[in-house]
C-alpha cells in the first residue's frame, strides 16, 4: 500500500465511509482510521493522499464532528459523493428480531432507524462506526444482541441478516467530502459546479442578511447553509455555505466580494463538479420521475 494511492477513512472494514472509498474510487486502497481527526492527520502527514467523510446524511442531519474539524484543517475539499445508505438489522447466528433486547450502530445510523427501533422497543446502544459495532457483537456471540451495519460489514464478520431495508426512509443517502492536501480547481464549463466557504459574522441584527445579500441580488443559488458557534463566546457564529457555480463565474464573484465585505474570515474550502444524484434528487422532488 503506498501513500499516494491511498484513501483514508473513519471506520472499520464495512463501514460505509469504506464503501464510498470502494465506489467512488476503486482503484486505491483504504486506510481505516479510528476517529475523524485521524483521517484528517492521516492526509495531512502525507499517509494518505486522499480523505473520504461524512457530512450529512438525508435523514439523520450533519455529522457535526466534521464540520467542526474542516476549518481546523488545511486540506481542499475536490469531490463530493452521495452514497445510497441501505441499513441492515444484523446479528450472529440463531438470533432472531423477536428476540433482541439491544442494538448496536453509529449515532448517526440510529438516528436513521429511530421509529423502527422504537416500534420494536429495542434499546439503542452507540459505537464509533456502523461496521464496528457489527464486530463488536459478532465477538459477544449473544444472541440479544443487534448491530445496525451494512450487507458488506455483515458478511466480513459472519453475521445473519435479520431485516434488510432497516432504515426508516426509503431514500437514505449520506453525502461525502473527499479532501486532498492540495486545491483542484475544475474549468468553468466542466459540468454543474459546487463552491464550499466558510465565514464568520458578529452575533449583531442583520449580520447573515447582509453577509448573504450578494448571493441573492446576483442569482447565485446556496444549496446548504449550517451554522455553530465558536469560542462559546455567543458572541459570533461560524457558517459553512455551499453554492452553485465557480469562483471565476462574474455573478459568483460579485457574491463571494460582497461577503467578503459584510463577514470576515472568508475561505473558500473547495470547487468540486456537483455529484449527478443532486439532479437525480430534484428531478424526484419536483415529481419527474
């Protein structure tokens, strides 16, 4: 395995951070990583040449810890993946659903299966990743005992499939940011393009509006918008925005000065070509399909 062709990820074998490394790039090979801030090291430090994260997931919200860690980093975002998340109820051989008191998954694949977890009345128990857990109670070996994972982590760690289609919407993605220590600035006329930023603005009235007037007056659509505070002043808040278009584009620039104007701290994080599920999703939105 060298460096270069490498791609880092949060997980265990099974994850389905792995699985995007697997779809989105085959051709490399993985490195599993215990924690987010590892995946970010493991590319900073040269172990890896390409970063593989969870940003938010169509049912469950943003996975907070990485917007957290993105403007602490120095690495480019140069790539977006929108993976289809197709959850399994798990467990080892001879169990049964009427039989589970407990399951096991990441948070955030909790949250994906909350209804059907509370109609079955099992108790939500959080591990560090999805595929982790599946390893976790494959060693208990007890039959009360689920995990919420993958088909793949599944088969890695000889577990039966109790339900497939466990999460609770039938259209479950979770979009990724692959990173890279350097910047990969497509052309203009590449395709539909996604610009990422991140900007601080005083906790004052007005503040966002005037920060985001530009985007409006010049037609540039903002496709995600999430705030957090920082420092735990109260005092101002920290925004991640994603916008269609390039930096290049005149209407775009024009937006990007006006911000620069009312915020501070302007960065832009990275201009990637927009994944095709985003005209999949509006197409099925706007009842076209």
């Amino acid at each position: 395995m060298t460096a270069d062709n490498t791609v880092a990820f949060q997980g265990k074998p099974g994850a389905y951070s792995h699985m995007a490394c697997r779809e989105v790039h085959p051709e490399m090979d993985v490195l599993a990583c215990e924690s987010f801030e590892d995946v970010f090291q493991a590319v900073e430090s040269g172990d890896a040449r390409l970063a593989m994260l969870p940003i938010e997931n169509s049912l469950a919200g943003r996975v907070a810890d990485v917007h957290h860690l993105m403007p602490q980093s120095s690495l480019h975002i140069v790539g977006e993946h929108f993976q289809r998340v197709n959850h399994h109820l798990l467990g080892v051989s001879g169990a049964t659903i009427d039989g589970l008191t407990a399951v096991h998954s990441h948070v955030q694949a909790l949250g994906q299966c909350r209804v059907r977890l509370r109609s079955l009345g099992l108790t939500p128990v959080t591990h560090a990743d999805t595929a982790g857990a599946a390893r976790d109670i494959s060693q208990q070996g007890e039959k009360t005992q689920g995990a919420i994972a993958s088909a793949l982590a599944g088969e890695i760690y000889g577990l039966d499939v109790l339900q497939a289609g466990f999460e609770d919407g039938a259209h479950n993605h979770t979009r990724f940011l692959i990173l890279s220590r350097d910047a990969q600035m497509p052309d203009q006329d590449s395709g539909p393009l996604i610009t990422s930023m991140i900007f601080h603005v005083r906790s004052v009235p007005a503040a966002l509006y005037k920060a985001l007037g530009g985007f409006a007056t010049n037609g540039v659509n903002l496709t995600k918008l999430e705030s957090y505070m920082i420092d735990g002043s109260f005092s101002a808040a920290q925004f991640y925005a994603d916008a269609d278009g390039h930096p290049d584009d005149r209407l775009m620039r024009l937006a990007l000065e006006e911000l620069a104007f009312f915020a501070k701290e302007v960065r832009v994080l990275g201009t990637y070509r927009a994944h095709p599920y985003r005209a999949e999703a509006q197409k099925r939105v706007a009842g076209d399909d």
